[in-house]
C-alpha cells in the first residue's frame, strides 16, 4: 500500500527506484516483466563488455522493447576509447543512461580489468568515464563498491567519486560492501563483507550535489524507506528478482503516493500480451516465464504456479496457455483457502 515516500521529494526522482543489473537475469524479458509492476523504477541491462557491444550481435544484445523505458545500459571495460564507443552505440539504440560497472568483483571480470579491481585506479576510472561522457548523449553514471581488499573505504569510496565527478558524473550507486578480490566467490562477496551504510549516507551530507544511490542488503521496501533517509534512491537486485511482486508497490512507495499497488494476478495480465507477442516472433516460452516464477512466493499455490511454468513451458510449441493453467492453479488454491 502507498506509504512514505523517499526523502528529498524536491530532487530529481530518476533513481528513486532502480533494479539492479543481473548477469544472466535481467534480459528483456525480465525487464518487461518488472515494468508491467512499475511505470517509474529505472531499469537495468545485465553487465555488457565494451567489446561485446562494439563487435557482437546488436541486435540480440541491446534491443529492447520501448514500454521498458527508463532503462539503462550496463557496460564492463577499462579501455577509455572502447568504452566511449560502446557508450555512442549504446544511446543511438535509445538507452536513457550509459552505466559504467566499478562493482563485480568475478574472477572473470578481473581477468579483463574491469569491475570491482577498478577501485584500485580512479584516474583510470575518471579516463573512462570522461571519455564516456564526450562520447554519450545520454548520462553516464558510475555503479561501484566502497573499495576492494585492505582499501580504506573513507579514502577509496572519496576518492573515486570526486575523481568521476570531476569529469561530470552526477549520479552514483554504491554498493555498501568492500570486494574482496581474491578469497571469497562472487556470491559470497555480495553477503560477507559487512554493509556500511553510513558512510554512504556521509558521502551524500559532504557531497549533496551528487545523486547518491544506495545498493545492497536491502530486502523490503520499508527496509529501503528507512536505510535510504538523505540519499536519492535506491537499487534492489536478488530481493525484487525473486520476489518481484514487491515492484507493485514501488509507484506508491517511490513516486506517487496516489499511485495504485500492482497485484501479482493484473501483473500476469498485464504482461500475457507481450508473452504473445514475443511466442509470434519466435521466442520460446521458458525465455520469459523463468523470470516469473517467484511471483507468488509465500502466497498458496505458489509450488504449483512454479510447477506449471517450469513443466509445462518446455513442451514443443507451449503458448500463454501455459500462464493460464498456472494461474488458474493460484486461483484455486486461493479460493480453497478462503473457504
């Protein structure tokens, strides 16, 4: 239900809400799904190497549907040039926002000198986003940790936002967490190094200019309403993937007061059109019903909602008709409880 809005109403609510990027996640079917909860919540591409964007497959990577707007194009790199070139291509295809990955901390992504080991380079950071900036008719913005391994984060944190505001970046996500580059998994680095969100908070009071975003741990909206007091947003990543039902309540919470709560049944309906739409084009089912299997999480009939979509999808020419079983399972469950 609509509640308190976040803080600093009179600022710009661009990054009020933000789900995060999600490597193997946040396609564009996901990011249809979660826009059908949500008109306002700014959304993100999974991670995209400079590299892959400049040389790869286009259209398979960056096309998108236009009712996902506003989204964000995710980029990984630390090449200043090859990153301002993905950034033009990035907004010729239409994306509101270029954002520069300075956050995972993958074994991988280290091997090609990008994402979280950034921390350790701010100048080359500032290159990059610099260049980026020339390049972008779109907003560059900056995704990063509060610094990596034995980094003082005051200094690293600091350092690395006013090296990237110098050269014009406005906006800011911060991960509340260290990166630890060598030790522990990437999933272990998004849960062990302990959240600080204070210091986010300071960086905000000592640097209120900036749009300062807060990321991480966060699994509630109230929780993100009271964690987020002075800042200008938030990004919830796991937390509204595997529940995205609490997007219904983003508009109310984030935006608009008046804004009326999306329930997870209009959200099916709302989203069966595109589902069509794409099985048309040639998508197959399971491409977009894996992101909805959540979406009834602790409610009855949830098991046979996420039975029925990860079945049924994978029969040859599976259609909505899929969806509609699923629901009315849901439904039926519903109903035997209330009665």
């Amino acid at each position: 239900m609509p509640g308190t809005p976040l803080v600093n109403p009179s600022r710009n609510t661009d990054h009020a809400f933000c789900v995060a990027p999600m490597m193997d996640w946040t396609d564009r079917h996901c990011r249809s799904f979660h826009r059908v909860f949500t008109r306002r919540a700014r959304l993100y591409t999974e991670m995209l190497t400079a590299g892959a964007v400049q040389h790869g497959d286009r259209a398979r990577l960056l096309d998108f549907d236009p009712a996902e707007h506003p989204v964000a194009l995710q980029l990984g790199g630390s090449d200043p040039q090859a990153l301002a070139a993905a950034a033009r291509v990035g907004t010729d295809w239409g994306y509101d926002e270029i954002n520069l990955n300075i956050g995972c901390p993958s074994d991988r992504v280290q091997s090609g000198r990008f994402g979280a080991c950034l921390m350790l380079e701010p100048d080359l950071v500032a290159a990059c986003v610099g260049s980026m900036n020339v390049a972008a008719r779109a907003p560059v913005t900056v995704k990063c940790r509060l610094g990596v391994d034995d980094q003082d984060p005051e200094q690293s944190l600091f350092s690395l936002v006013d090296r990237c505001a110098a050269e014009g970046v406005t906006v800011f996500i911060v991960h509340a967490r260290k990166a630890w580059l060598k030790g522990l998994s990437p999933k272990e680095n998004r849960d062990i190094p302990p959240l600080d969100y204070g210091l986010v908070r300071r960086l905000k009071r000592e640097r209120p200019s900036l749009t300062i975003v807060l990321n991480g741990g966060l699994n509630t909206l109230d929780s993100a309403v009271a964690e987020t007091a002075g800042l200008d947003g938030v990004m919830f990543g796991r937390a509204a993937y595997h529940d995205p039902g609490l997007l219904g309540a983003v508009d109310g919470r984030f935006y608009d007061p008046e804004a009326p709560e999306v329930s997870p049944s209009e959200a099916v309906e709302r989203y069966r059109p595109y589902v069509q739409a794409e099985l048309e084009r040639g998508t197959r089912l399971p491409a977009m019903t894996r992101h909805m299997l959540g979406l009834f999480q602790g409610l009855p009939g949830a098991r046979a909602w996420r039975r029925t979509l990860t079945v049924e999808s994978l029969a040859p020419g599976a259609g909505v008709e899929v969806i509609d079983r699923a629901m009315a399972a849901v439904t039926d469950a519903l109903q035997r409880r209330a009665a």
